[in-house]
C-alpha cells in the first residue's frame, strides 16, 4: 500500500503524494533505506508531472517534502537511525545539512540552468552527490 502515515483513512491509493508529514506521524520503514525528495517550489498544480509518480512504482517509502523546517526534522530524525537515505534536492540551500547528515547515502540534485557551470565545484565538494540533474 502506499500510505505514509498512521491513519489509514487520511489519504486512499491514488493519494499517494504525501507530502510534508512530521517525523511523529511517519510509519516506521521496513526496509533500511527511504527515498526522501525536498523541492520548496512545488505545487499542488505541477506535482503530476513529476517523476516522483514513477519512482513509486519502484519503491513504496518515499517521502516528498515542500517546506525546510520538516525536510530537516527528517534528516535530524535520521541521525538517530540505522537506515540509509538516498535523497533527491531541488534546493542548494540545505545541500551542506543533506551532506553532512550520516545516515544519507546519496544526493540526486536537480538545479536550474543558472547553476549548470557549477556541476565540477559541487561534485568535488560533496561526495555524496552522485547525480546533477540540469531541469
């Protein structure tokens, strides 16, 4: 099933979407890695295109975050965990917390085309970046 949180009434399959959902209210993962995607520009409008629907079909436990302060609840959750994370950033801004985070093990970025000449400094960087992503 695709339901993220405690109650299972609150979203049907088709919802599977969730977004934003507090550390207290995440159903503990079965398995040791989790899939987390942070974009803050995201809206409710555009969400369909994204190739998040597709991943689901991959992988069930993945997590889709539009506000920082939750996205970072999540990764400090992480420090107390022996799961792995692999996570996908549409936002530079919090890549130095991303990196930093033990438990994550790979960072997909998705950057706009102002930040393309950037790709060499980024990789060098940060190790755990393993995919630059021009959207």
């Amino acid at each position: 099933m695709f339901h993220i949180l405690q109650d299972s009434n609150e979203f049907s399959k088709r919802d599977c979407l969730v977004r934003d959902v507090s550390v207290h209210c995440l159903v503990s993962n079965r398995e040791n890695i989790a899939l987390a995607w942070f974009d803050s520009m995201i809206t409710e409008s555009n969400i369909s295109n994204l190739p998040f629907t597709h991943l689901r079909t991959l992988y069930d436990y993945i997590l889709f975050y539009t506000q920082k302060s939750l996205y970072l609840e999540y990764l400090m959750s992480k420090q107390k965990r022996d799961d792995h994370a692999i996570i996908i950033l549409h936002n530079l801004e919090i890549l130095d917390e991303t990196d930093n985070c033990e438990q994550v093990h790979a960072i997909l970025l998705m950057i706009s085309e102002n930040y393309k000449n950037e790709n060499r400094i980024i990789k060098e960087n940060y190790k755990k970046v393993v995919g630059i992503f021009i959207v």
